[in-house]
C-alpha cells in the first residue's frame, strides 16, 4: 500500500465516547460551583488534551481540583458507553491483514486509551497505544509525532494520521505526514477545510475505501 502505517486518534475517530466524557464534566463541575456543561459545549472542548478542555469551563486555579475529581470519576465509569465508530475494526482488520503497521495517537491519557482499546477488543490489531502521559508531549507537538515514527519504525513519507480536528491536522503537517480527517467527531466538513484539510470523510467506511484502494 501507499502508506506502510496508519496512526488513529481516538475519541471521535477510532470510538464514540463523548458520552461518557459529557457524564463525567457533569459530574465534574457542580463540585465546583459552576453549571453542568452540554454535550455540545464538551465536544467543542475536547482534543487538546484534559487540562486544556477543562479549562473552557473552569479558572485556572481551580484546575487541579478539576482534573482530580474528573479522571478519579472518569477511571470508575469510562467503560460505560464506550462504542466503536460503524467500520472501525473493519478497517484495523483490513488494514493489518495487508501488512500495515496501525496505532493510536491520542491525547486521551494513555493507561485510560489502552484499557479501552483492550475493552472494545481491537488491542490486538494495534501495534501500539500512544496517549497522555506516555511521553512529555501531546499532539501537534512535532517531538510527539517524531517519537512515534522511532517507536514505530516508520518513515512519515509512507505514514497518515486519520482524525477528527484540527489537532490531527496540525499533527500532521508538524510530523510531515498526510491527515485524513472524519466528521464523526468535534467539527464539521465544512470547518475542517477551512483549517486547510484536503481529504475530509462522512465517516470510516468512505475514508477507508479510498485508503485500501490506494494499495
């Protein structure tokens, strides 16, 4: 195939999980005096990574009482509505059975990305799980992304990132490999073009015709 591996971002393009992400800011910000988010408020917050989303609702000095009541909540719960996006381990299946490496490139903290993985059963068709904390960097950090292509033995001329915002896209063009993006999670076709993407898919079953037939 074209590209020898394919990097995915999680939350919004590998797995629905705003649910349980919306639940836990919920559960979250009341403690602290402050209104329960909607679920479109979280989506629009989240990609950055924890502290930088939480930060779309709370001071800065409340930060860290954030994030602790946050993930001790999200730890006990992230399992609950967790789902696979519809031609998710389609894809990783078809994709590794053609002799491509695939991995998880997220800013989603990274013990809680690999427990779900584990969970939703596609573990075993990745070859590894890349998420906060893992290294010093989050994405579109290009140390992140050069990190990653070491771990993995890839060369970002024959690499793409499939994602769902213009984090990936900046991921991208900072590791100086190709980003296709999917309007399945934070933003729009219509937004994503306008940050300057080139290939923007309904979901994985059209991006991922157009990925296998490039073999």
């Amino acid at each position: 195939m074209t590209y020898r591996t394919v990097l995915f971002d999680l939350d919004g393009t590998l797995l629905d999980h705003f649910s349980a992400i919306h639940r836990s800011y919920c559960h979250t910000l009341p403690q602290l005096g402050l209104p329960k988010p909607s679920l479109g408020e979280v989506r629009n917050a989240v990609g950055g990574g924890l502290e930088n989303a939480m930060l779309r609702f709370v001071r800065r000095d409340q930060l860290g009482e954030a994030v602790r009541i946050y993930r001790a909540y999200f730890d006990r719960t992230m399992l609950d509505d967790a789902v696979l996006f519809p031609g998710a381990q389609e894809l990783l299946q078809s994709l590794g059975d053609r002799g491509v490496t695939c991995a998880v490139l997220t800013n989603k903290v990274g013990t809680a990305s690999r427990a779900l993985c584990q969970h939703l059963g596609i573990a075993p068709l990745l070859k590894s799980v890349f998420g906060a904390g893992d290294t010093p960097w989050l994405k579109p950090d290009p140390a992140l992304s050069a990190q990653v292509l070491r771990d993995l033995q890839a060369e970002s001329g024959s690499t793409l990132l499939v994602g769902d915002s213009p984090f990936d896209l900046q991921t991208g063009l900072n590791g100086n490999f190709d980003c296709w993006l999917v309007t399945t999670g934070t933003h729009t076709g219509q937004e994503l073009r306008r940050e300057g993407a080139t290939r923007v898919y309904s979901d994985l079953f059209e991006l991922g015709s157009d990925l296998l037939a490039a073999g």
